[in-house]
C-alpha cells in the first residue's frame, strides 16, 4: 500500500512536465569569469512571468529557444545581505543549444541596488544537437 501513496502523487506530477525535444536552452545566474571586478552571480527568478522555481539555484533551468524575457535579482558583493535589492528584466534571444551565464554587474562593493544584468558567458550544451537545416 505504501508504494502506490508515493508512486500515484509521483507519477501525477511527471505528467505536467515539460518534456524537451532534441534542442534546447539553459539559463543559469552561476558565475562563469570569476575575475571580473563587482561582478556577482545573480538569481533567475522569473522567465516570461513563469517562476523558475529559484530554492534550485545553482543548477540550469532549460528553457525553449527563442525569445525570452528574464527577471533577475542580484546576489550584492558584500556579506550580510538581507535581500536583493531591485529586480532587474533582461531580454534574451536563446539560441537552441547554448548555456546562457547571466550575472549582476554592480557599479561597486557598496551599492546594492545599482547594478545591471550581463550574459557572463555562452557555451555550447553537451548531448543537445540542432537539427540540420
């Protein structure tokens, strides 16, 4: 009996998600330079007014390619932070296969909330092909 309590909610939740073809997009607000002055990782909280469920953060949130509409929030570069300060939207035109490092540049160490987003870097995600044309 208590395997069917665990694998019915188990399953009921597969169903509603989101299943990826062979191409795809990756976000992520983890660093990828890590020398370039008051530059932070930033938090994706939002892409196109969906949640990305930010408890996750660290880890890549697949999106579709195409154009997208990103809320940020970024980490400020001194301890003690208590919150993030504004957020920011950040357009992005997500080409299929490719890792967006999408960071905080803040003006310097002391001003929370002036800060704007940047793509860090983009790298090529491995195992996803785009289809020949």
């Amino acid at each position: 009996m208590s395997r069917w309590t665990t694998a019915l909610p188990a399953a009921a939740l597969l169903a509603g998600c989101q299943t990826w073809g062979p191409t795809w997009s990756e976000v992520t607000g983890a660093r990828f330079h890590r020398t370039t002055l008051h530059r932070m990782p930033a938090i994706v909280e939002r892409v196109d007014e969906r949640s990305t469920f930010s408890e996750l953060r660290g880890t890549p949130i697949r999106i579709e390619p195409g154009r997208r509409v990103l809320q940020l929030q970024g980490v400020p570069p001194s301890p003690g932070w208590h919150s993030g300060g504004t957020l920011q939207e950040l357009p992005l035109d997500a080409e299929p296969c490719k890792r967006y490092y999408v960071n905080a540049q803040f003006e310097n160490s002391l001003a929370f909330s002036r800060w704007h987003p940047v793509i860090d870097e983009v790298e090529p995600i491995a195992g996803c092909t785009v289809p020949a044309k």
